[in-house]
C-alpha cells in the first residue's frame, strides 16, 4: 500500500469524521477507499454502457442515417413515454 496526504474541504472533512465516527467505516482510509471504488465501479459501468449502447446506436445511424429522428421528434416521443409510464400513475 501506499500512504497519501490529502486536503479536503471542510465538509468532506466533516462528514469523513462523522463516518468513522458512527462506526460505519474503521478509519479514514476506509472512507476514502470506499469512496474511490465506488467511482471506479461507476466509471466501468459508465464504459460499459458506451460501449454496449452508445456505440452501436452511433454506428447504427451512421449505417442508416434516415432512422434519425429530429430534435421536435425526440421530445416527442419522451413525453410521449413518460405520458404512458408510471409516472402518471395514480396510487
């Protein structure tokens, strides 16, 4: 392992305290430790998804450019999802 000296905020600084504090993480290690793995589990699946959607979707369109739809069409068929979701649901 190897040891860093960091500078937080105030309140980052607070609120790693608090965590060791409350017993949630054993020291501040842990809670920055944590915190970067969390970003890197997020930044894999955030590369995942580009390359699993976003890419082939691009690739796709540049295939066949006439499936595009306009930026009025776009919103349209959101609203239109978000119309027929559960969103509107009443309880």
């Amino acid at each position: 392992m190897q040891a860093f000296r960091i500078t937080l905020p105030d309140d980052m600084a607070t609120l790693v305290k608090e965590k060791v504090a409350s017993g949630e993480f054993a020291s501040e290690s842990d809670v920055v430790r944590e915190g970067l793995m969390t970003i890197a589990l997020q930044d894999a699946a955030f590369e995942t998804w580009l390359q699993d959607e976003v890419l082939p979707t691009v690739d796709a369109l540049e295939r066949n450019p006439d499936r595009a739809l306009t930026a009025d069409d776009s919103w349209a068929a959101i609203k239109d999802h978000i119309a027929r979701s559960s969103f509107n649901d009443e309880p």
